[in-house]
C-alpha cells in the first residue's frame, strides 16, 4: 500500500492537485482482533480515510457503524 500510495500522490502533484485532498479509500471485511486498532492504524500509517466493509450480516454492519467508525475518527484525529 505504501507503494501505491506514493503513485497516488506523484500524480496528484503532477496534476497540480494537493495529495492530501485525495480520498483514499480501502475495501476490507472484518479484521481478527480489534477492527477500531486496525482502521486506526490504517487510517494513521496508511492514510486511508475512507472504508467500505464487506459485511457478513447485519450486525456486522450496526457493530461497524455505531461502535467502530465513531472511535476510529476519534482515535485518528487525535
């Protein structure tokens, strides 16, 4: 990911656009372990801000929603 994310950015700034203005965004089902420690270190370490869980069920999705993406905002701007 490093690596893409470096293309990422040479083109950005070979377009005139600022890198950080680009969304980087990152497809991913449920991680083992804590999922908010490993989408804040994706969002921290990677600069991933966007993420799109492939879901199991429904309760992955609330779980997801209500308890992980508020912590990992808060944890990342932080």
């Amino acid at each position: 990911m490093p690596e893409a994310q470096a293309r990422v950015d040479e083109a950005a700034a070979s377009a005139g656009r600022d890198p950080e203005s680009v969304r980087r965004a990152y497809n991913f089902g449920p991680p083992e372990g804590s999922w908010t420690e490993t989408l804040t270190a994706w969002a921290i370490e990677l600069r991933v801000d966007t993420f799109v869980l492939w879901a199991k069920d429904e309760a992955q999705v609330e779980h997801f929603a209500a308890e992980v993406v508020p912590a990992v905002r808060e944890a990342a701007a932080g």
